[in-house]
C-alpha cells in the first residue's frame, strides 16, 4: 500500500517514541501526530493524554491514516496498573480506530510475550533452531501477559473489523547494545524506522506477528516474517560484542536470568517508576 501520509504516534514520549518521532518523519517523510501522557518539549501540538480518556483518542485518531501504537507501561508493575494503561488503554485505542474507520495499526507487541521459551543453546544460532513466529507464548511478566492480550485484541479487531494490524514483539531498540542478552535481541533505531515503514507499507498484512530486531549475528528468532513485509534490516550487534563479553562474561545457560528469552524479566524484572 502506499505509505500513509498522517500517523498517529503514541507513546511519543517514550525511549523508542523518541526515536522514532525524529528517524520516521526524516527518513521517510511521515507526518506525525504525537500522543503521550506526559508533554514533549518542544511538541507545542502533541496531545497530552491518557489512554483511558476516550474522547482524547478519538481527537487524537481524527483525520490519521494509520496508527503507530508504543503507549503502555514498558517494565513489570502491579497488575491493576498494566490492566488500566496496556490492556484497557490498548482496547480503547483499537475502538477509536474502529469509529474513525482506521485500517492499519503497527502494534508493538514484545519479546516478553514469550519470556519464558527457552533460548537457543548455541551461538550464532542455526536457522533450523531459531525460534519461530508461532512458537506459544509464554509471558513471563503481566506486561509481557499485557502484550499477550494486544496480539489477540488485534487479531480480534482483524476477524471482526477487518483492522489490520502488524503486531511486532520487539526485542530492544536502543542506540547500542548494554547487555550480552542484547546482543541476540537488539534492534538499531535505523532498522526499527525500517521496520515500522514495512508495517505500514506492506500490501494484505491481515493480522501479521513478527519479530522486531536487526540482522544479527547472535540472532535468536527467525525474521522470515517481518522479511516478508518487505523488511531488510542492515545493522548488526556484533560490534558490541567484545566489549560486553569482557565486561559481563558470556551467558551461563544453568543461570535462570539467562536460560529464557526474556532474561531476568523471568527472574527479577525492572519495575516501573511511575
């Protein structure tokens, strides 16, 4: 399809809302619409809101051509606090859209909705032993189970209201790599706009899950989807990897923080502040 013209950008100002909000517009020629709970300096026209104010979304969707969603809680918090922002706050965005007539949604799911498969044994990983797009999710946190939900709501909205939607679980979109985990996970800011422009592009994506990361070299699940929504990620971790070895050790698979995907969300996950 052609690229949208007008995207509703939530989460705006988040880590990787940040990001975006300045690659997407300048690599691609987005216009963006910015929407977050908490103001953008510099942003004089984002709409400062929560997801649970209704009639702020519906502004907010009005007259956009497809929806980039990061808004939600990105840490592990008590459950009525994920319930309210990830799982309320994604339905009643996915009901805006409806109202407004939206089409296209770039959903972004996480890694932690499958926290607790297993990774890989080995390194680099054989293409046989990656981990599939359809292997059972097995969140390891209630916001990797918030994620969860966002898939099958999307994939609801699909079957019911024909919404498309890409649903990406993306690993971790940082200027660099920080952790020997991330090495397998890491997707460059370069190739997260990139795979946000597929999202949006690509013809008949129905309801799509992939995988969200670069080309790397300790890669631990298989892209063969995202690829397919004509994705070609460019950047890869390895680089990183001498440093972070040196300073972290390698990855003890008899270690519980390091023998699951989701890393130490499965053992002690980072809280969040707010």
């Amino acid at each position: 399809m052609p690229a949208p013209r007008t995207v509703l950008l939530t989460g705006a100002a988040g880590g990787m809302g940040t990001l975006m909000r300045e690659l997407l517009p300048a690599t691609y020629g987005y216009r963006l619409r910015l929407f977050d709970v908490m103001p953008i300096e510099g942003e004089p026209d984002a709409i400062t809101a929560d997801l649970a104010d209704k009639d702020a979304l519906r502004e907010a969707v009005r007259g956009v051509d497809a929806i980039i969603h990061l808004a939600g809680i990105s840490l592990e918090a008590p459950f009525e606090k994920i319930l309210r922002a990830n799982i309320e706050g994604t339905y009643n965005l996915y009901e805006a859209a409806r109202e407004a007539g939206i089409r296209r949604i770039v959903f972004a799911s996480s890694n932690h909705a499958i926290g607790f498969t297993p990774r890989p044994a080995t390194t680099p990983v054989p293409d046989e032993s990656l981990i599939p797009i359809n292997t059972p999710r097995r969140p390891d946190t209630f916001y990797g189970l918030s994620k969860s939900f966002g898939e099958d709501l999307a994939s609801f909205y699909w079957d019911k209201h024909g919404i498309e939607t890409v649903a990406i679980r993306i690993g971790s979109c940082f200027p660099e790599p920080t952790s020997v985990r991330m090495l397998s996970v890491w997707m460059s800011p370069a190739d997260g706009a990139r795979l946000l422009h597929a999202a949006l592009t690509a013809e008949d994506v129905g309801y799509t899950v992939v995988y969200g990361s670069s080309a790397n070299t300790r890669l631990w699940w298989d892209l063969a989807s995202a690829r397919a929504l004509g994705y070609e990620p460019q950047d890869d971790s390895e680089p990183y990897a001498a440093k972070l070895i040196a300073e972290q050790g390698e990855l003890d698979p008899g270690n519980p923080e390091h023998a699951y995907l989701g890393g130490h969300f499965c053992t002690n996950p980072p809280i969040w502040p707010y």
